[in-house]
C-alpha cells in the first residue's frame, strides 16, 4: 500500500454545535482532532455536510417525511444558512465541501469521483454521528474497494451504545477497515519531517 492519504470529515457543523436537539458536546473536540490529523500527515481534508432534502429536490418519500419531523432545523436554517456549514477551524482546513442529503456522500456523483481520481490509500475517515453518517460512508468507502481507516478518537454522537455498537460492526471487517486512534496514524502515515 502507497501513503496516500486522504482524511474525509463527516458532517461536523455548526448545527452540532448550536442546534439544541442534535447539539454534541465533543464536536468542537471532534473538529480539533481532525484538524491536527490533517497538518500532521500534509493531507487533503474534505468535508462533507448534511443538506435538507429539499435542497436536493427531495419533497415527496421517506427523505421529505425525515425533513418535515426536522422543520425546527428547516426554520432555523432559513435564517441561519451557516448552520449547516462546516465548524470554522475545520473550514478554513477544508480542500472542499460537499454537500449531501443521505447519508452516504458516496451517493453524490461529484464525491465519488473526487475520490476515486485521488486514489487514497488509504481513506482516513472521521465525524459525526459515528452509528449512521460515518457508518454509512465506511460501507460506500468499501463498497467502492477503497482502503479505510476510521478515526475512532475523532468520532461523535448523542448514543453512547450506538456509537461503541457502530465500532463493533467496523471491528468485524479488518480485512476492509481498520480502527485507529488519530496517533497511531500519524504514526503510521506522517510524512518525514525535513
């Protein structure tokens, strides 16, 4: 395997900040840790976030029933564009955003081939919720046979069972993923310091 990596940031936003009922109290930590992941291994960093379905088109189906259950956060939004963005530290870090409205960025045509022209190896991923976004685009990750190493220290959610439930389900793929603390891949990926 070539040291090539490429570090993706799951939807850590505003709105996980200042959104009361998604509100995480680590992810200002989540976006730290992904941020000195990225300077430490001079790699690109792409951001993906979470869009109302509407913003895609979406108004009829399950993705427009999960909207109409969030219209607080369609409200607010209208008013507070920015609460979707990414947190400001990790924007500024950010090679590029992506936007999406399931869970899997993988479905978006344009990340898909971002990625697949990086050739990353391996895809280093990280974000919030670990137990539905995050394990949705390891399983788009592999499903595409790309190398995965998921961040476990930079990593949220509002369930703690869920989220050590999503760990244990990635724990069971090593020939696919693996599982490492922010440290071990920098130890394993950083590039040599001149």
């Amino acid at each position: 395997m070539g040291n090539r990596p490429l570090l993706v940031a799951v939807d850590v936003q505003q709105l996980y900040r200042d959104f009361a009922p998604w509100a995480l109290g680590d992810v200002e930590a989540v976006a730290n840790t992904i941020v000195g992941l990225a300077e430490a291994l001079r790699c690109p960093l792409l951001c993906t976030r979470t869009v109302l379905p509407s913003a895609h088109g979406v108004v009829t189906g399950p993705w427009h029933t999960y909207e109409e259950r969030w219209q607080p956060l369609a409200v607010r939004v209208a008013s507070e564009p920015g609460l979707l963005d990414p947190l400001p530290g990790l924007r500024r870090r950010c090679a590029r955003v992506f936007d999406k409205h399931t869970y899997s960025a993988f479905e978006d045509p344009a990340f898909d081939a971002h990625v697949r022209a990086y050739r990353p190896s391996p895809l280093l991923i990280a974000g919030v919720e670990a137990d539905i976004c995050v394990l949705a685009m390891v399983f788009g990750a592999c499903d595409r046979n790309h190398p995965v190493w998921v961040i476990t220290d930079a990593l949220s959610g509002p369930d703690a069972l869920a989220h050590r439930g999503a760990l244990a389900t990635l724990a069971r793929m090593p020939e696919q993923v693996r599982l490492v603390s922010a440290r071990e891949a920098e130890r394993a990926l950083a590039p040599e310091r001149s």
